[in-house]
C-alpha cells in the first residue's frame, strides 16, 4: 500500500505517527516546487503546487493531511482519486473547514469527544466519518522524576491571548499576597500573530511587583528538562484541541491545574479543573496545603490517566489501521 502524507504545519504532534506508518509502508511526503521568477511569481507557483498536489493523490492509494487545512480544502477542490484520511486538531474548525469539500475525505479523526461534538454539529452528514483518537505524547521521552516540593507553578505555551497568560499572572499575584511562597514560571515565545503579547506580559509583571517570583523563558527546546523546574502546571487556555503540554508534564510527574475549557474533562479529574480565577487560586492553595502523601496521591491518579489514554505507542497504531482500512479499498485502482 502506498501512502501519501500532507503536512504543511507543525511536526509536534505528528513524528511517532509518521515514524509508524513509513515503517509499515511506502510512505511519500508532498514537496510543493517553488519558481522564483520575477514576473507572475504567485500565479505560476499556485499552477505549480496544484498539479503537484493532483499528481501526489494519483499516485497513491491513501493520503493522509495532518492538518486539515489549506492543503485539503485544494485536494477537495479536485476529482476523487485515492483514500483521504485527516485529522483536525482545533484551528482548523475554525479557519478551514468551511472551505473543505467534506464529501472527498473518508475519514476525519478529532482529537477530543468535545470537539466531534463541535464538528458534527456544524456538518452532520460527515458524522459516520468520525473517529475520535486524542492527543497523545511519548512515555518514553516524558517519565515521573522525584521533586521536593518547592511551590513552583508552570505555564509553558506559545504566549497567544487563548492560553490567558495574562490572567494566570493576575491570580498568581493574588495567591502570592494571601501568603504562600510560591513562583511562577512561564516557558514558550511569542506567538507569531501577536508579537506584543510577551511585552504586555513582562510589563504587568514588573507593574505587580513580580519580578523576582516570575521568571520568562523564551523558547524551551527541551520540556523534559523544563518540566523539573516545576510542581504544577498550570492551563489556563479559553479553547483547546486537547492540550498536550499538560500531558507531558503530568507523564513527568507533575501535578496539573486546568481551566474547564471544552475537553479538559476528558484529560483530567473534576478536582483538578477550575472555572474562576478564585477557584484557581483555591485549587493551588489546596494543593500547596495538602500532605505528601495527600499530593503523591493526586500525582498518581493523573498520571494513571495519562497512562492508559494518551499513551503515543497506542495512538499511533490507531491511526496506522485507519489509514490502512481506506488505502485497501483504493489497491488496484490507482
């Protein structure tokens, strides 16, 4: 069976799945050409990418788009030649799948039961299509090491108005003045769509007094090592996929704090979500108070959960024999 693969944006989420299907099978990736030429340049290099695009689909028997994006609303555009699996992550549902023929896609995988939910509600008739498999991070890479417990807080995201860092600082600060001994640490750069946000951040920071409990880390190259750096994590996002970050740290053993976005009941345990800021400086407090045993204990039951749900070694596989159930309809056809 010959696969095709279209990935046009991160590879975060996507190097076990594609490790797994190019060992199973002939798998190609689309190289999209590029003419650098001085007159017509956009016109001549959509021509371009187009005929490579049509070309790619006929030339395999399944083609699996990580992101259902620009790149699939184009293969939607063109006749049915081969099997076409997606998943769609969460930017997506809003930026491109109003443009996406849905009709040519087999099967659409989403990341969480809250964001199928979202999707068959907006396109109904697609709903048979559907087949939920979350997120899911390396238990390899990402394992419990011991802490003592020092009070230190964690954020680490692209810096974007939808993770609410803003507002994370702003309940830091008031859980700092009821007392605890507590910092905060914020890894991740600038998102390139808001290049101001990181400057508005440091500016509060230094507004609230903070500086010396608050500590930027720009781009973090390495999670597994940033992770030591914390006692709990904090997602603080108004919408998400499902958040893998979260994941890993919990997989590192880290105890993790959620706003109830739509699908962190499905990452993790009602006593670990919060809805207010005062619930969030609550649930800190809370844990910050407990026993070890009592924190052990909490640590323990997330990580059982990431454990048997999120696990890539498992996922992988999933997506793997989804490819492969519509690649085999298309063997001998193309």
């Amino acid at each position: 069976m010959k696969i095709g693969v279209v990935i046009q944006e991160s590879w975060a989420f996507f190097q076990e799945v594609y490790q797994e299907l190019s060992s199973s099978h002939p798998t190609r990736l689309l190289t999209l050409p590029e003419a650098n030429m001085p007159l017509f340049k956009e016109r001549v290099n959509r021509w371009l990418r187009a005929r490579a695009l049509r070309g790619f689909l006929k030339s395999n028997h399944v083609v699996f788009f990580e992101w259902a994006s620009e790149l699939l609303a184009a293969a939607s555009d063109e006749p049915k030649r081969c099997g076409i699996v997606t998943r769609l992550h969460r930017y997506e549902l809003y930026r491109w799948a109003d443009r996406i023929n849905w009709g040519i896609v087999d099967r659409v995988i989403l990341v969480s039961e809250a964001k199928r939910k979202e999707f068959v509600g907006r396109f109904p008739g697609q709903a048979s299509k559907v087949v939920v498999i979350p997120e899911a991070i390396s238990l390899e890479k990402f394992h419990p090491e011991a802490r003592v417990f020092r009070g230190d807080l964690g954020v680490l995201c692209n810096l974007s108005p939808r993770k609410r860092v803003y507002e994370t600082i702003l309940a830091f600060s008031e859980a700092s003045r009821n007392g605890a001994d507590l910092r905060l640490h914020i890894g991740g750069g600038p998102h390139p769509a808001f290049p101001e946000y990181e400057a508005v951040l440091r500016t509060l920071v230094a507004k609230l007094g903070l500086e010396r409990r608050v500590t930027f880390y720009g781009h973090v190259p390495n999670p597994s090592d940033w992770y030591r750096n914390i006692d709990v994590f904090l997602s603080n996002s108004y919408s998400e996929g499902l958040q893998v970050a979260p994941m890993e740290a919990i997989a590192s053993g880290r105890y993790c704090l959620s706003h109830r976005w739509d699908g962190a009941d499905e990452l993790l345990p009602s006593d670990s979500l919060f809805s207010t800021e005062r619930e969030l400086i609550e649930r800190i407090a809370g844990y910050c108070e407990s026993s070890e045993d009592k924190r052990r204990a909490l640590r323990e039951h997330q990580l059982a959960i990431v454990q048997e749900r999120f696990d890539v070694n498992k996922t992988k596989v999933r997506i793997r024999q989804l490819v492969e159930e519509v690649g085999s309809t298309w063997i001998g056809r193309t």
